[in-house]
C-alpha cells in the first residue's frame, strides 16, 4: 500500500498479471466498537499494565511501549510517556476507533490525571480534566484477535506471533501528530514464543528497542511485529537499510532484500535525495494461497504479506519496488489534484507511472528477465482489454468504482512505456522517462507542492512535440487504446496483437471479503459466479480463487441455513485485444536492455 500524499490513504499493491492478482483494497479498519460512547474515568481505575514504569531520557520526547499478550484473551498492554516542552497536551487521539479492554489511566508528576474518552466510527479521542504537570505517562489494553487470512485483523497476538498496525494501538498528543520528535520504540517480547529465539521489528527498524526521529503520525501509521523472525541490516554510505522476516518463506529473504537495498540506491542517485534515512523491509509469511501476496507502504517502511509457498516471483519483485518507488513519486512528486475528493484522478502517475518506471529499472538492472518484464506489460495490457472499466474517463475512475484502481495503474503503466520508448527512440537528443522523471522532482521539491498535469505535457510537449497533448488526452483523460510502438521493449522483442480473457470472479471480492463475516457482495448480474448459483448476501464459509486465472476454477462454499453449499466455476470475464510482444529470435538476453 503506498503512502498517499498526506497520509490520507495507504493502497494495498498487489500483483497485477494476465490473472489480474487480488483486488487492490484501501486498509481502513473497521470497528465493532458503538458509533459513539463517551465516559468519564476515575483516576484509579487502572489497565493492568505487564509494563514497568521507567523514566523518560532527558533526549526523549515520546516512548511507544507494546507489550503483547495472548493469555488468557489476546491484549496488547499499551505505555506511551511523553514530555510536555510547555505544550498542553490534554487532548490525545487515534484515527482508528481503538478497541479498548479497559479505560487508559494517566499519571504525571502530581499524580493520578482524571480522563474522559470518546469513540466514533472515525476513532478514539480521549481527554485529559486538568494540565499535566511534567512527564506524563498513558496506559491501556487494546483487544487483539488470532491471526487470520484473507482478513488479517489490525492487531494479532498468539503465543508465538504479535502483529499490530499503530493506527489500532497508539494515541498520541495533538500537538505531537504533526511534530518531529525524538522517539523511542519497544517491544516487549516476554510473552511471545521461546526467549531464545524471537525477535521484534517495527517501521522504525529492528529490534525490542529501536529510537527514532519521527512524527506522532508516524508512530501511529508503523506497523509493528515480534515472533520467530530473521533480521538484516545493510549500512553503506548510498543509505541505510533494515529488513525483518517474521516466519518461514519459500525464498531465502537475504539476497531478495539486498536486491531492493540496492534498488533504492539507484534511485537515491536518479533523484538525487533520499526517500527516508532508513527504509524498513517486513515480511509476514501467513496461510494464504501463492499469487495472493500484499505490499503496502507506510511510514519507513514496506510491509509485504505472502503465502508460506510464496516464491520471489517478478510480480511478487514488481510490488515490492513499486512501493520503493512510492518513496519518490506519490510523496514528493504528484502530478495532479491531491485533494481526498479527487485525488484518484491523478492515480494514473503516481501509482501507474510508478509501476512502469519500478519494472523498467528492474529489467535495466537484470532482476527480472526479460520475459518477465514482456509478461508484466502483457498482463497490464490484458486489464484494459478486458476490464469494464477501462472504457471509463479518469474523471469518471476518479471517483473510484469497482475495477478503477487496476485500470488507472494499468492505462498510466502503457502510456509511461510509450513515452519512455519514444524518448529512447529520439535520433537527436536521445532522453528516457528516468530523466524526464528526476527533472520533475527537483521542480517539485523546489515549489514543494503538487505539480499540475499541465507541468508533464508541457515538458514532453518540449521533447516529443504537439501532438503529446492530444495523446495524453486520448490516453489518460478520455481512456482510449495506447498506442504502443513496435520496439517498445526494446530490441529483443516485436509487438504483436493479442486475444485476452478476463478474470471475473463475478462479485466484489474486496468488499465480501472485509465483512464480518464474509459474505457474497457485489454480485454481478449474468456473472459466472450467479451462473454458477450464487446469491447475493451468501455467507462464505470458503473461497479459492486459485492462480487467479480465467481457465482455474473459482471454488466457493456458502451456508444457507444449516447446509453448505459449494459452488466450483471457471472466473471468465469478457475478452478483448491489445497489445502483446514475441521474443524475437537468436537475440541474447545481454542486449535487450539497450
């Protein structure tokens, strides 16, 4: 999930294949919690707290203490301190509606601090009756859940794992969510496994204690992680990376991380500027099926999830370097409205251009080969070939229904492919979209703000000439074919047209997914899944999409009454052309980067 501009949203960025992979979804938790309490609180009515208390350094600001237990129900023990530097910070708040076990007690140097706390749907705020008085400490227990696929819960504990999302666990200060502070970060990791052999690990780095110069915001956005786990650290003068792996993968995570550490030093020298003083790499390998994988961006960090049998794929690569990239563009360089209303309408760079430019570098770099870079393009060509939702304008995408987020990536990707081939091919002045790219970020950084569209065309206008504009507007604002030239993957392959079918699995997986309980939502009329028998509102009791392939069969088990029903059917959606590349032949993989 990238890290949008001001943190309004982070996508989940899954593979995007001939098979499609799992729908991107937004990681908005949801809460169980009433849509309003609010209560006052003794000032004795503590949390049991596992933590001990410690005082606060001198060099500190804030201390995040996260002490997981999963006796006798799943909490974690929660300790934030804080020093005032004579700001009031009376007023305390999560984003995410937390799921309290107990009311939080606070104590400074006078004493116990009597408070009232009040949840929404929008989150938890909780108010302290008199100015604090020196360091202030919060305690409190937040509910935690087993782990669990496809829906992993924002915060799960059991004996051997601890996983939480910050939005879920952490209040912080008002005046603290937007200030740079010195932190502190622990994890306490008592309870969890065998001694000897767990480790923890957060956005921050690894580690049971990990300090840090961050925003309250980010503390609140990290993720957060302990169990049986593999760590690495890679420090050279390019940059600073830490990477973590919490239980068993199919691949060795060592050189896959070292890959991507170098991945971010090229693009560290392409933008000249640094994303962040250290990126954290985490992994959670979990009971999902292959081809099922997520990556999100958060706050100095990537957090990928992947099946136990996941192997290093080139989507599975693809994922992880776009999300490098997000560091770049979609943060510091955005073309386009940045506003929650339309923000979406500028998805075709920040999360399609991205995809092309983290791919190209990829195969320029010799980490992926190059039919598995054609294979990347193919299947971006077969969303708009088949995708009802290619049709639509962007304005229309914009507003975000079902289908627009693997169409905007996939109609910005092809149109970033078409504008690198074209600056490659120049005779004169011979330029790539890389160029064109770090020339943005430095006017962006300089003006600090958003660019207009009118910035990009205006430079490729420069380069490419007129007719760039009314390309942009057939390809990017109307949704028209791209038109790709014939070398566009260089001299290795020609371009050819392709016949594709679509994968459908007939009803919103996203949405069916993130009810509790699961149930069939969503369903398309005259669908494969309603073909198969199929209602609208069947409670899932399982699901296996397979490889996520038209031709692999979609089995899916609903319980109606006290009977389950299990429905198995091919997930074919419509077909349609576009275009496709063939290797050409006694050509060495050594020149198809040239």
């Amino acid at each position: 999930m990238v890290h949008i501009k001001r943190g309004a949203l982070y996508l989940v960025l899954s593979a995007i294949s001939v098979a499609c992979g799992p729908p991107p979804s937004a990681e908005n938790p949801t809460s169980t919690q009433p849509a309003s309490s609010a209560s006052p609180v003794a000032s004795g009515s503590a949390a049991p707290m596992s933590t001990q208390a410690r005082v606060l350094s001198d060099n500190v600001d804030i201390e995040v203490s996260l002490a997981p237990e999963s006796q006798p129900a799943p909490v974690v023990h929660v300790t934030v301190t804080v020093r005032p530097d004579d700001v009031p910070l009376t007023t305390w708040v999560a984003k995410t509606a937390l799921q309290l076990a107990a009311n939080p007690t606070a104590t400074d140097a006078r004493g116990n601090v009597a408070l009232s706390v009040s949840t929404t749907s929008n989150g938890t705020t909780v108010t302290l009756e008199r100015p604090t008085d020196g360091v202030l400490r919060m305690t409190y227990d937040v509910k935690a859940d087993l782990p669990a696929f496809p829906n992993p819960p924002l915060i799960a504990v059991d004996p051997d794992r601890f996983e939480g999302a910050g939005q879920a666990m952490i209040l912080v200060p008002v005046p603290f969510a937007e200030k740079n502070l010195r932190a502190v970060v622990r994890i306490e990791t008592d309870d969890v496994g065998t001694a000897e052999f767990v480790g923890a690990a957060s956005s921050f780095g690894h580690g049971s204690k990990v300090e840090a110069s961050v925003r309250g915001s980010d503390l609140q956005l990290g993720f957060y992680m302990a169990g049986l786990m593999g760590r690495a650290s890679f420090r050279a003068p390019e940059g600073n990376d830490d990477a973590a792996w919490l239980g068993y993968t199919a691949f060795d995570p060592r050189p896959a991380f070292a890959d991507m550490a170098g991945l971010r030093t090229a693009l560290r020298q392409t933008f000249r500027s640094a994303d962040t003083d250290k990126l954290t790499l985490l992994f959670l390998s979990d009971s999902r099926p292959a081809n099922s994988f997520s990556v999100t961006r958060r706050p100095r960090s990537i957090v990928a999830r992947v099946g136990v049998q996941e192997p290093w794929t080139a989507p599975l690569r693809v994922a992880v370097a776009t999300s490098i990239v997000h560091g770049w563009i979609g943060s510091r360089l955005w073309i386009g409205p940045d506003d929650p209303e339309h923000e979406a309408e500028a998805y075709w760079f920040t999360e399609g251009v991205a995809r092309h430019f983290a791919r190209d570098l990829l195969f320029r770099y010799g980490l992926i080969s190059p039919a598995e870079a054609a294979s990347d393009v193919e299947g971006l060509a077969a969303i708009l070939a088949t995708s009802p939702a290619a049709s639509l304008t962007n304005a229309e995408l914009g507003k975000k229904p079902r289908g627009a987020l693997p169409a905007l990536i996939a109609r910005g990707a092809l149109y970033a492919l078409r504008v690198d081939a074209l600056l490659r091919n120049r005779k004169e002045k011979k330029n790539s979209l890389e160029s064109v790219l770090a020339e943005l970020y430095q006017k962006a950084s300089q003006e600090k703000k958003a660019l207009p569209v009118s910035t990009w065309i205006d430079l490729l206008v420069s380069q490419l000439g007129e007719n760039e504009r009314v390309v942009f507007r057939d390809a990017i604002e109307l949704g028209k074919p791209v038109s790709l030239p014939d070398n566009a993957m260089g001299p290795c392959f020609k371009r050819v047209s392709r016949t594709y079918e679509g994968f459908d699995i007939g009803f919103d997986e996203e949405a069916s997914n993130a009810l509790k309980p699961r149930k069939v939502k969503g369903l398309v009329k005259g669908g494969p899944a309603e073909k198969a028998g199929l209602v609208e509102g069947d409670s899932i009791s399982s699901m296996s999409v397979g490889a996520r392939s038209p031709n692999d069969d979609v089995i899916v088990s609903v319980q109606r009454g006290e009977e389950i029903k299990t429905f198995k059917y091919k997930p074919k959606g419509k077909s349609g052309k576009g275009p496709g590349f063939d290797r050409k032949k006694d050509i060495s993989d050594d020149v198809c980067t040239q």
